[in-house]
C-alpha cells in the first residue's frame, strides 16, 4: 500500500507520540521511511 513514507522530524511533542504509528506502518506495509528534518 505504501511504498515511501515520508515523516517529518522536529522537536514537537506530535513528533516523538507519530513515532511508534509511522514504526508500525513501515513493518505493516514493508515500506521505506524518509525522514524530512525541519529546521
């Protein structure tokens, strides 16, 4: 279903609670995670 999941990364507090979801999604869908750092 997804092959790239793009996640963004900053020091928010949003970030660290998607974390385990974005993990999980990756194993589910054997995807590729990019990470996007924002400054």
């Amino acid at each position: 279903m997804f092959k790239t999941i793009l996640f963004p990364v900053d020091q928010s507090r949003e970030t660290r609670e998607a974390a385990e979801t974005v993990i999980n999604l990756v194993k589910t869908y054997d995807s590729r995670l990019n990470f996007v750092v924002g400054s």
